[in-house]
C-alpha cells in the first residue's frame, strides 16, 4: 500500500468512518465511483472545504465519538464524561455559523469571547468552557488533534483562569508567566477559533495533520 493511501486509511480508520471509507481509500478501484471519494485526493483542503454545514450538521455523535485515542491525545477515558464532552463538541461544530468569536492576546496570556444568538449554541458553549476549565484544573486531558493541549495539561498549575459568563456565551481570561505557556495558550486559541470559523472542515484538516506528523 503507498503511504498516500495509509495516511488516508488512517485519518478514515481515526475519524470513526469505518471500513467501508478505509477500504474506500485503499482499494478506490474495487468500490466503484458511487461513493465519490478517491484515494489519489486523500482528506486534504479539497474535501474539507466541500463539506458545507448541511452536511457537517448531518454527521452524527456517532462519527465524532468514533475518534480512537490513538489519533487523539493520550489519556483519553470513553466514560461518561468523555461522551458527553463529545456530544458538546459535535453541536458546536455543527453550529459552527451561527457562533461569533473575538480573540485578544494579552502580554501574559489570552482574552477570549465566544457567543452566539442561538440560546441552544450558548447554553452548549457554556457548558463546553465550563467542563474544560474542570478538566485542566483535574488535569484530565481532552484533545481532538491539538498539538498546543498536552503543553496546557503539562503546565497546568501555571495556568491562571478566570471564566465569566454573559447572556449568550462565555469571556475566557488565561495567563501564565511563562513565555513557554504563554505561547501555547495564543497557539491554542488559534486553533479554536479556525474550528468555529470551518466548523468539521478544520477537524479534518487537523486530523490530516496528526496523520502526516505520525507517518513521518
């Protein structure tokens, strides 16, 4: 198998696709053009950006709970807490359009607001923030193809988070004297802010570059 095709089998086999998509990408000639996906493409930019939001609205919890360890961060435990915080992140990514967000990078850390109009999406992003606010101070680490998170969880206790709430989302203050941490905390809400901008595109995309890092 060509290391094209293992990086795709392998960014299919994390996303929870099953073996149908793997075999897709393995053995495009033995499926047919039906399914409409081509291991010479791979999962890069092109299909990401051709998931529009009716389609990444249909991709049930399923899909995302689906997401091995392996291809997420380590430490990850499929109990309760981990399902739910998934649920929470599939509705976001779900309603990625109607979510607004303003990022402003302190000398020590970061200032975050996300909102939305939608009563639903800010409930769902409070209860996002609140339960990862929890999981750093227990250091129990969530991560969804996050290079910045293991350095966050690593550094935890140097960490200083102060959450507000407002009527339709959440005001996030992080800082940390380290210029280490510092940067990981701006690199993360980078990051957080390509997924409300694309919603599952930037999932994807991501995926794809774990995959591409582990090949190497």
């Amino acid at each position: 198998m060509k290391r094209s095709h293992k990086l795709a089998v392998g960014i299919a086999a994390a996303l929870g696709l099953g073996l149908g998509a793997a075999a897709v990408f393995a053995h495009p000639g033995q499926m047919g053009g039906a399914m409409g996906m081509h291991a010479q493409g791979g999962m890069g930019h092109g299909m990401g950006h051709g998931m529009g939001p009716g389609m990444m609205g249909r991709m049930g919890p399923g899909m995302m709970r689906g997401m091995g360890p392996g291809m997420m961060g380590g430490g990850l435990q499929h109990d309760d807490a981990f399902r739910a915080d998934m649920g929470l992140v599939h509705e976001m990514l779900g309603s990625h359009e109607s979510i607004q967000r303003k990022v402003s990078n302190l000398p020590n850390g970061i200032r975050t607001v996300t909102e939305s109009d939608d009563p639903q999406v800010a409930a769902t992003l409070k209860a996002h923030v609140a339960s990862m606010a929890k999981r750093l101070e227990e250091g129990r680490e969530f991560n969804l193809f996050s290079p910045t998170i293991p350095v966050l969880f690593e550094n935890k206790d140097k960490i200083r988070t102060a959450v507000e709430q407002t009527e339709k989302g959440v005001i996030v203050t992080q800082t940390a004297d380290d210029a280490k941490i510092v940067a990981a905390l701006q690199a993360h809400a980078g990051e957080v802010s390509e997924l409300v901008r694309d919603g599952m595109a930037a999932m994807m995309r991501a995926a794809q570059a774990r995959a591409q890092a582990q090949a190497r």
